[in-house]
C-alpha cells in the first residue's frame, strides 16, 4: 500500500509499504479524510521524534471499515467510522480512577504506533466510532480536536453567561470557541495574528488585540483562561493576567519553562488546571453526538484540503 511516511526532521514521502494485519479486536480502515494536527507538524520538524524511523505518523481520521477481527461487533465491514487516537490500556490505577488521559500506558496512533497518513491502517475496535452520514467528512475528521476542546470547557466548568478568554486561536482554540458559544459562554479571543482573530470573530467570540489583557480581563469579569498556544510567553501571560478567584487551563504543550509569583497565586485564589486530551469514552461520545445534531460544525475551520500524493 502506499503511506506517507516519515524519514527524518524534514523529511517526508509517499512510498510503497507492507499492509497492516489485523490483530485481535482490531478494525480495519480506509481513510478517507485525515486533519494534520500541530503534533504531526512538530514531529515533520524534528521538535517531537517517533519510536523510529520511516515512521507513519497522523492521527485525525475519517475512514471506511474494510475488515473487522472475529468477535468484533462494535463496527461493521463498510461503516463510516472515526478514531479515537489515544488507546488508555483500562487497567492502571488512573484508568481506574477515571483520568485514562494520563495513562502511562497509553499508545497513540501517528505518533507512538503506526498512523492513518496510508491507504490502510489497523486500530482497536474499542476505540472506533460509527458516523451517521449527516456528518460531512470534513466534519467528521476534525471530531477528534473538537473532542480536546470539548473535554477543556467540560473540565473548566464554564457555564451558560460566564466569560472566558481563549489565548491561542489555532485549531484547538478556535474549536474551544466554537463549543463555547454554542453553549452560552461569551468568549474573548486573544491572537498576535489578525487572520486568527477574524476567524474567532467569526466563531462568535469578541476578539481582543491590546496590550493590557489584565485589565480587559478584569473588567470583562473573565472567570477562566484558556491557555492554547503552547509557548511559555502566553503561559506567562495567562497566568500573569488572570484575575483575582479565576482559573487558568493550560492545554498547550509548551517544553520551555515559564515563570509565575507563587504569592499572587495564594492571596487572590488563582487556579492553574492542566487539560489534556479528552476521557475515554465519553469526550468523544458527546462530541459526535454534537456534530450530528448540527450544535457544531468543526470542519469549518479547515481552511485548505490537499490530494494524499501531495503529503511527501
């Protein structure tokens, strides 16, 4: 079959490559749609490395089911399905605990096994969801960020009349607003870029561009910040902006170290709450169910498709 595979930091081609096989409670699919996510992105250019070289990475996915391993009764040959890329092994104390998204176990498709950038790949029945087919592909291969954006908001505990800051509008951030809005939340969205910004607007949020976010937050009455960006400055700058009882999550993966006061933290109650992923399995239950019914539309933020062939 043909993949795109990854050789080294920069460094990518379609290439001829063996078949996946089908191991026990395991599924088999076609893609038919795959979203390029900001890991792919950062493993292309050497700051993420897989398990190996040629590595098949991706990981957001439409596809069609072409085979299923006996007892498999979740899917069916020729269901449209997604995937849920993160597989939590169910049996170490924070699976059981209900925290799957930080399970030592886990394996992730495209980026510690095998990805769907192929014209076939193998993933756990378990993990493998039917799309009706009111859901457009580009919809449906963007379910898989909506559903890290989905989990944040759940976990924040905004509600219906809260105001909340986005800082970062790439896909994550955008799909945050997206879901937020659709739930009565009223989003600030700050962005250095303004092609991000009348994006957010778009979405529904009032987009922000001032120097002095602290006082806007304040005086908007910003109850909870979503950090998305994934740099150390604008971890900085939300935590540093927050105001006084609000709680700052944090779902960019920033690798550099940032800096806060401990003492501002303490005396004006300000909560720092990580947000990774989504749990398995209702975060992506309640996501599609989202789509199906029309309250969301996450492939509107795609703003460009490409022919498989073009990958390397």
């Amino acid at each position: 079959m043909k993949a795109g595979v990854l050789l080294g930091a920069n460094q990518m081609e379609v290439r001829d490559v063996e078949e996946p096989t089908l191991s026990n409670h395991e599924v088999m699919i076609q893609p038919v749609r795959a979203g390029v996510c900001g890991s792919d992105v950062s493993m292309y250019v050497g700051h993420r490395q897989p398990p190996y070289f040629p590595f098949i990475i991706g990981h957001e996915v439409v596809g069609l089911v072409t085979a299923v391993a006996p007892g498999v009764t979740k899917v069916a040959v020729g269901q449209r399905v997604v995937v849920e890329p993160n597989y939590t092994c169910g049996t170490c104390k924070f699976c059981l605990s209900g925290r799957g998204n930080i399970c030592p176990n886990k394996k992730s498709t495209g980026v510690s096994v095998p990805g769907i950038f192929a014209d076939y790949a193998s993933v756990p029945a378990e993990f493998t969801w039917p799309v009706p087919d009111t859901i457009s592909d580009a919809d449906a291969a963007s379910i898989e960020p909506l559903a890290v954006s989905l989990h944040a908001l759940l976990q924040s505990g905004a509600r219906a009349g809260d105001t909340v800051a986005v800082v970062g509008c790439g896909v994550v951030g955008l799909l945050l607003i997206h879901v937020a809005v659709a739930k009565g939340v009223r989003v600030l969205a700050h962005d250095r870029f303004p092609e991000k910004l009348d994006m957010a607007a778009h979405l529904g949020a009032k987009a922000v561009n001032t120097d002095d976010v602290a006082g806007l937050w304040k005086e908007e009455n910003v109850s909870t910040i979503f950090e998305c960006a994934g740099v150390s400055s604008t971890t900085e700058l939300s935590i540093g902006s927050a105001p006084r009882g609000s709680k700052v999550m944090l779902l960019g993966l920033s690798t550099a170290p940032a800096s806060f006061v401990p003492l501002r933290l303490v005396r004006e109650g300000i909560r720092i709450e990580p947000s990774l992923i989504y749990d398995h399995p209702g975060d992506f239950m309640e996501a599609i169910r989202l789509v199906a019914d029309k309250t969301l539309s996450p492939g509107m933020i795609v703003t460009e498709t490409l022919p498989f062939a073009s990958i390397g």
